[in-house]
C-alpha cells in the first residue's frame, strides 16, 4: 500500500507560470514532509520541508502548502525556470517512529522555454 | 566541505559476481539509509543504521547486506549479483528528526 501517493508522473510548464506538485497521503501519522528533487543519475536534493504545524512554508520560489484535514500537499514553483526541470519527489515521516522517509513515485517537471 | 560519497558512480558487472557499493559522509551523522530505485518507481528503503554496529532491513526485501564499522562508513555488498538486481541504489545520512536527508550521488548497477 503506498503511504505517499504523486498521481501525476509528469507537469509541462511554461518558463515565468507557476508550477504546481502535487503529492497525497494515507498515513494520518505522518507528522513532516519535504520535497526533494532529482537531475537524472544523481542524488536527490532537499529543497523544502514543511512540519504538520504549520500550513505553509516559503523559500523564495518554493512555497509548500500543507492541508491535513485532506492529507494534501502541493508544492508550488513561481516563476518557474528551465533550470527547475527535474523529478520531484515528494516524501514523509511520523516523528512518533523511526526516522525514515516514505517517498512517493515522484513527478517529472519540464519547464519550456 | 562535508558531504556523502557514493563508488562507484557506475557498475556493469556479469550474474553470480559479488560486489561492494561504497558509501562515506564526512558530515558525522549517525543514522544512514540505504535506498532503491527504478526509474519511474519511489525510492524504497532497504537497509538503515542509526549508529556504529547498529543495521536493520528496511520496508523492501533485499538480498544486499550492510555493515556499520566506523560512524562515517556504510557499504552495501551483494554476495552473488543477478540481473533482477539491476538499478540504482542511493546512500544517505541524516543528523536526525527536522534534518533531512542528504544524499549521494548513486550508484547506478546493471548486472548483465
């Protein structure tokens, strides 16, 4: 059963719109989230994080948005930039457990010039 | 500067040979992962240490072992590689809850 679900494997974006990730979660545990991106054949790379006290979290372009009544939470890239595309990963923890990351399948984001 | 380092960075090596992925981190941090990915597919969490002589498997099933001698030192060693093998494989570490993860770069295995 996966905990942590992107059900968009790809975004196409035009370069200056907003980009908008996606990611929802079953496991009401959950407590901390964080995005993470990846180039191709390299790690991935924090970029935000969000605890479930908070319903936003700004880092200037990224901002994420933390819904919990619906296990939602979007991550939105304004304006977004050639440089942006890569897969976005989006992933999870309880802090009450063991600290381990449950990852989603990731979402692909191409940013057009 | 601190960071997590991941050899080799690419592997092409023939079924039934046995191999070791390197993984270091000069950041000192005590816990370290182990992840497995397929393109397209989440990262999924094989191996985890949460100290010097500490390992445990994590959600997905592997054949891989893992060994925690020195704090920055976390290898990965196949005994006998076969081809359902093939993908690429992640280390990272972590100073603990609110930290993140860092990760190396990976090594990507094809077992032919």
């Amino acid at each position: 059963d996966q905990q942590v679900k992107q059900n968009s494997p790809s975004l196409s974006v035009q370069e200056g719109r907003i980009s908008i990730l996606n990611c929802d979660y079953t496991n009401s545990m959950f407590d901390y989230f964080l995005w993470y991106k990846k180039y191709p054949a390299e790690g991935p790379t924090f970029l935000i994080s969000i605890s479930s006290i908070k319903d936003k979290n700004e880092d200037g372009r990224f901002t994420v948005f933390l819904n919990k009544s619906a296990k939602h939470l979007s991550l939105h890239i304004v304006p977004s930039q050639p440089g942006d595309s890569a897969v976005y990963f989006c992933a999870a923890y309880s802090g009450a457990g063991s600290y381990q990351l449950t990852f989603g399948k990731g979402t692909k984001l191409s940013v057009i010039p | 500067e601190a960071d997590i380092y991941q050899t080799p960075r690419y592997l092409v090596i023939g079924t039934g040979k046995k191999i070791t992925l390197e993984c270091s981190q000069t950041m000192g941090h005590d816990k370290m992962y182990w992840y497995q990915q397929d393109p397209g597919m989440e990262l999924h969490l094989i191996h985890y240490s949460y100290g010097v002589n500490s390992t445990e498997k994590g959600d997905l099933s592997s054949e891989s072992t893992v060994s925690r001698i020195r704090t920055e030192h976390f290898p990965l060693t196949l005994e006998s590689a076969r081809p359902s093998h093939t993908s690429q494989y992640l280390c990272a570490s972590s100073a603990g809850e609110g930290y993140g993860y860092t990760f190396g770069s990976g090594t990507r295995l094809t077992v032919v």
